[in-house]
C-alpha cells in the first residue's frame, strides 16, 4: 500500500468534551480514590487493633481476595464488552452501583464483637470479598467509559484530570476525616459505623450523574465477536504497550500503598503523634494542587517524561523518611510528606492518562473497543496493589513480634490502649516505609525509558484507527509504516 500523500489532512479532528460531561464523569472517581484509599489508610488497622485480629490472619484476608479478583475481574470486563443495551455498554451498571456502593462499604466496617477469631476472621473475609465484587462491577465498566468518551489524545489528558481531581480531593477527605468521625464518639465501633455511613453515601452520589450525563458512543457498538476464552482473556496481554502501563500502574501504586499501609503505624508507634491523618492530608492536598502541572507538563513533554519526573521527585523526597526521628520538630514531617505529594501527583495521574491510547492500541490489534477487558486489568492491578502493600506490611508485622492493643472495657465501653512494640517491630516498621517504595519506584522509571507509545505514535495510531472504523477514506500509512508501528506498539510483526 502505498502512502496517500492528502492522508494526513484526512485525520479526525479534535473531539471535545463540554465542561459539564468532564465533571460528571470525573465526580465517578470519588468511590475509586476515596473508598480504596479508606481501605489502604485504615482497614488494617481496624482488623488488627479494633477487631483483633493477628495480622497475619489480615494478610490472608488480603490474599484471598486477590485470587478472586483475578477472576471476576476480568470477566467483569468481558461482560461489559459483551454488554448490548439500550442504554449501551457500561452505563446499565452504574444504576445497580447506587445501592451497592453504599451496602458494600458499610458492611466493611461494621463492629463486630464475636468472641471466636475464627469468627471475626470469617465475617472480615467474605464482607470483604463482596466489597471486591462490588468495587469490580462499579470500575472496571467506569474505568473503561473513560478512554470511548473521546479520542483525542490531549483531550483525554484533560478528562482524567477532571477524574484524578476529584479522586484526590476526596482521597484528601478519606485521609483526615474518618478517624476524626471514629475520635468524636465514646465508643469506636458506633464511629466506624458512623463513618461507614456517612461515606458510603457520599461514594453512591455520583452514579446516577454518570448514567444519564455520559453518553456511549454507538459506533463503538459492534455485535461482539464470538466467544473465545483465549482471544478475550489472554490476547489482550500478548500486547507490549499493555503489559507495560501495567507495570507502570502497578510500579506507582504498589508504592503509594506501601506508604499508605505502614504510615499510621510509623505515627503512631515510632514517632509517638496522632496527626497521621493531617500528615497523610498535606501529601494528598498538594497531589491536588499539582496535578494540573503536570497534566500541562504532560503537553509539553510528553506523558512518558512528565512519569519519570514525577518518580525521581518522589524517590528524592523518600529517602528523608530514614532520617526523621521521634525528636525532630513537626513541622519536618509535614514539609517531607509535601515533597512526597508532589512527586506522587503525576506517578497516580499519568498511567490514567496513558490508559485510553493504550485502549486504542487493542482496537488496532483486535479490530474492536475492549476498553472493559483493558479496564478490568487496571481494576485488577489497583487492587493488586493493595493486596501485596498489604499483604507485605501485615506478614512483616507478624513475624517482627507485632504487639495488639490492649482491650478494657471502661464503664461499658470497650477500649483498646496500644501498647509498647518491640525493636524489631519499630525497625521493620521503618525500613518498610523508607525502602519498600523505592524498590518499585525504580522499577517504573525503569519501564517508563521503554515506554513505546509517544504523542506522534499516538497521532499515527489514530489516524489509522479512523480508517478502520471507515471515518477516514484512506489510510494513513504505507504497508511497512503500519507493520513498524504493529511491531512498536504489539511487540510482533502483523501476521496476517
């Protein structure tokens, strides 16, 4: 095929999305950033301090949950794709998630008071699994509505910035209020479920916005293919570019869980400070207020290089936390865990802003829009990363010598009073926080110098796609430009 000289005036123009459809879609993200950054911050804690339970006995909650996500992930995302409605797709499901959202996630936190570990430890897991199943159904057809709603590769920057806006901002919430909620009541158990409520609420809001506000698009409705177990489920991660914002995504939140997990435990038994949450709130209040930087950064110079920026900001900042000691003043832990947020910004933003082009690379490969099968990955690996930060922490507790609180009942009330830890526990405890991120820090600068899938690749790739899809006339590359780009972004050269 030779190249067609006029093709490159034949590519789509820019696709904008009004203000109104960015903030209803963005306002979805409240659940993902605000429900999984409770968990990350406090769950453990709550099933180790409040429950009881041993923190191995947490891991294996973790643990467990993991081997069902990676079922019913993605086959969520199959299902979605599957999906043929009126109302298209995704959307059908987001009416289901107003109810579920908010049963989910109070169950979570309900205080239960059975005498038997066994007991406790049964009731964690199975609400726990439904939380799971509930976060799957809600994100994975969320997450893939995303990268349809435009495909303009700026313009998806400025959508998931909206998205990553909102998550932030109520991830900010999530670290400063739930323990003040638990801290204003005499009896903690009545403040979970307190807190449960009140954000298991806020977290149902959004769905019905999103259903009637953010409109599919019907020429990504094609009849599906046939039923292929290996075409739906493993082809997709045959694809290098796919392979490798994973391992971008997971890189990055694989530390931010990290740091989240084991945080309260350094305040609160290192350090010997309540202000936790504060701290925890000033790194995600300045991940807010930088974002926008680096969504203009990620214009200038790429998304790829706004990535590696990011990491080495947050890797330098890191490195302080080895250093901070129970005698420094207060104030120094506030202005590290500043620098931390602004490095920490673009490593949560930018994979999100990379996830529609690489969307667009399955259509190239496949043909059609599997955006819920590349979705319920990310949805995988977001949880992923919990259960291994989590996972990690607990186990590394267990085997340190973890000491649970103390349990009194003071007139009828049932208290918890920490108690002093080992030298072991305490130096676990601060090597985690200090060096675990750094491990996966390196590994996403790492992949991020191989990152293949640049704003002119992106350009060519959706001239191409615009062919496909029949929008375009003529196809904007020659026969050896498009087996360069297939073996760029695939991996292989095209077999057909």
């Amino acid at each position: 095929m030779k190249k067609d000289k006029g093709a490159e005036q034949e590519a789509p123009k820019s696709e904008k999305l009004s203000a109104s459809t960015k903030l209803a879609f963005g306002f979805g993200d409240v659940y993902g950033g605000g429900a999984i950054q409770i968990v990350n911050f406090f769950y453990l804690i709550f099933l180790t301090d409040y429950i009881g339970l041993r923190p191995a006995y947490a891991g294996i909650i973790f643990f467990i949950a993991r081997g069902w996500d990676a079922i019913a992930d993605p086959l969520m995302g199959v299902i979605t794709d599957r999906t043929r409605t009126r109302f298209g797709r995704r959307r059908p499901y987001f009416l289901a998630a107003t109810v579920l959202v908010f049963v989910s996630f109070v169950l979570l936190w309900l205080p239960i008071n059975l005498s038997a570990e066994w007991m406790r430890f049964l009731y964690a897991l199975l609400s726990y699994l439904f939380y799971c199943t509930v976060i799957t159904m809600t994100l994975v057809p969320y997450w893939g509505l995303g990268s349809e709603l435009t495909m303009d590769y700026n313009e998806r920057t400025s959508l998931m910035l909206y998205r990553m806006v909102f998550s932030l901002s109520t991830a900010v919430a999530a670290a400063v209020l739930p323990m003040m909620i638990v801290k204003a009541f005499p009896n903690p158990g009545t403040g979970y479920l307190v807190m449960a409520i009140s954000f298991g609420l806020f977290f149902s809001l959004p769905w019905p916005f999103i259903f009637f506000k953010c409109k599919e698009r019907p020429e990504l409705l094609k009849p599906p293919e046939p039923w292929s177990f290996r075409k739906l489920f493993i082809d997709p991660l045959k694809i290098r570019t796919t392979r490798m914002l994973i391992g971008l995504y997971v890189a990055a939140y694989v530390a931010v869980d990290l740091l989240s997990v084991i945080f309260v435990y350094f305040m609160t038994y290192y350090l010997g400070r309540g202000d936790a949450n504060f701290v925890l709130g000033t790194a995600l209040i300045v991940q807010v207020f930088t974002m926008p930087l680096y969504a203009l950064l990620a214009r200038k110079l790429g998304k790829r290089s706004s990535y590696l920026i990011s990491l080495v900001i947050w890797s330098f900042f890191m490195v302080f936390i080895w250093f901070i000691t129970p005698d420094l003043p207060s104030w120094v832990m506030y202005v590290v865990a500043a620098g931390i947020g602004c490095g920490m910004a673009g490593a949560v933003f930018l994979p999100w802003a990379m996830f529609p082009d690489v969307a667009d690379v399955g259509e190239f490969v496949f043909g059609e829009r599997r955006d819920g099968t590349f979705s319920s990955y990310m949805t995988f690996a977001r949880q992923a990363t919990t259960a291994i930060a989590t996972t990690l922490v607990s186990f590394a507790l267990d085997l340190a010598g973890y000491v649970k609180p103390l349990v009194v009942t003071v007139d009828g009330v049932i208290q918890r009073i920490n108690q002093v830890q080992p030298e072991g526990v305490i130096t676990t405890i601060r090597v985690m926080l200090s060096f675990s991120p750094l491990i996966f820090l390196a590994l996403g600068i790492y992949l991020a110098v191989r990152y293949p899938l640049s704003e002119k690749v992106q350009q060519r790739l959706r001239g191409y796609l615009s062919y496909m899809r029949g929008e375009a006339k003529t196809a904007n590359l020659n026969a050896q430009e498009l087996q360069d780009l297939h073996k760029k972004l695939v991996g292989s050269e095209i077999s057909r």
